[in-house]
C-alpha cells in the first residue's frame, strides 16, 4: 500500500520537480541548448543536467574507446534527446549521424537543435525506414537494457539487415553492479535463464508499458547475437559502470 503511494505521488510531483530543476539551470539550457526536463528524464530517469552532461559525453567516449570510427555512417538507435549524439557531433564531425526513437518529441527537439543530424520517429517494432546495409556502425545505448525478450530479438535481427557485412554493432546490458541490486529471487532467475525483464510500477504513465529493466548474463547476450547474423562478438565490462558495453560485427 505504501509502495503504492509514493509510486502515485512521484508521478504526481514530477512535473513539478521538472519545472523547478529547468527554473534553477536556465542559463545552462539557454547556453548549451538542453533539452527540457521532461526529455531528460525519459532518456536517464533524473532531472539533473549535470548528471545528463556528464553520462552523454562519457557514452560518447565509451563508443570510441569500443571501435566507433571517426567516419562513416552511423544510426543511434534510441537517440531520445541526443544525450550521445551532442558530443559525437563534437568529437567527430566526419560522422553522418541518424537518430531514430520512438519518442517523437524528443525526435522533433533534436531536429529543431541538432540541424547536421537525421532524424526519424521509429515504431515501438520493426521495420525502420532504411534500406539494407545502409549503415557502417550502429549504437544502441540504455536501450536493450529496457526490452522485453520478443522484442529484443527483432530488433537484433532489424539491425542486422541495416548494417553493412562487418559492420559494427554497439550496445550496453546491465552489468554486475545492476544486478548486485536485485532482490534474492530476481538474481536466482537471471542466474538460470540468463534473462530477466522487470515491469516497473513507479513509472507507469512515464514510459511505455513495454520499456523496464532488462538484465542479461553475458552468456546470454552472446549467445543471441551469435546465434542471429553476427560475429566477433565482445563483452567488455565498463569500470564503476551500472551497464556493460557489446560489440558484434555483422557476419560477411
């Protein structure tokens, strides 16, 4: 009952805390051209534009530091509000940057801010407006990490027929430190199936009702993308980090 309570008034007031967090940085949006706080928090589920700052840039050294070339054409699947694709557009001006979500106000934001990128609204399911092999590398950030089993399986196999042969494939899991925070039965049954969806009542209303948290072993997780079209598939535990990063290619 009480659980049901706070969950009830945190959807309540957080439009509220929103107004009150935009109020408090508006010299930093104005100056930096950030989202508002709604569109921040359905892409990292905080109101704070350090927080929002600091995690974008990282990612974009992540995907660096996992293979991204400096060149090419690129899909962040998922972009939400551009929270990576702002600093690859820093870092990497050689990049042709797409953008695709699901979220069409944070789609129309990135277009309005974000002129030298391309961007689409995608569908909760395949297909994308691409044709085949289109892409040399695609990231997917805080993305798998939310999708139900039968989603995420058609998603895969859709990334696959975007991207060229051998073209590189990015994406983050929950690692160990998110699963260090599951209850003991959560934990048992992502230890024998490799594969946990959680539904989450706090933010019913706030995300789609087919985006949670999803954890995966890293068994799991290669397992799959071995098993649908790609190859050379790593798992790289990312240090003091909550998700872990996979790279595949596409099978030639």
């Amino acid at each position: 009952m009480l659980r049901s309570v706070y969950h009830a008034s945190f959807r309540t007031l957080l439009p509220l805390r929103g107004a009150w967090s935009d109020w408090r940085g508006r010299s930093v949006l104005d100056s930096e051209a950030l989202p508002p706080a709604r569109l921040r928090f359905r892409v990292g589920e905080t109101l704070s534009i350090p927080s929002f700052l600091i995690v974008g840039e990282r990612c974009a050294m992540l995907l660096d530091e996992v293979g991204l070339r400096e060149t090419g054409r690129v899909l962040d699947f998922g972009c939400g509000c551009g929270r990576t694709l702002r600093w690859l557009m820093k870092r990497s001006p050689c990049l042709e940057l797409h953008g695709v979500d699901v979220d069409a106000e944070a789609i129309e934001w990135c277009r309005e801010h974000f002129p030298q990128g391309k961007f689409l609204v995608n569908n909760p399911d395949p297909p994308l407006p691409f044709p085949h092999e289109f892409f040399d590398a695609i990231y997917c950030l805080s993305v798998f990490t939310h999708l139900a089993e039968a989603m995420q399986d058609r998603w895969i196999l859709e990334l696959r027929r975007i991207l060229k042969p051998g073209g590189l494939l990015i994406l983050t899991v929950h690692g160990a430190a998110a699963a260090a925070q599951l209850k003991p039965e959560i934990g048992v049954e992502l230890a024998r199936s490799g594969f946990v969806h959680k539904r989450s009542r706090k933010l019913k209303g706030i995300l789609p009702d087919w985006y949670h948290t999803t954890l995966h072993t890293p068994e799991y997780i290669e397992q799959r993308l071995s098993a649908r079209g790609f190859e050379q598939v790593q798992y790289t535990v990312v240090a003091d980090g909550i998700q872990d990063a996979v790279t595949a290619r596409k099978s030639t």
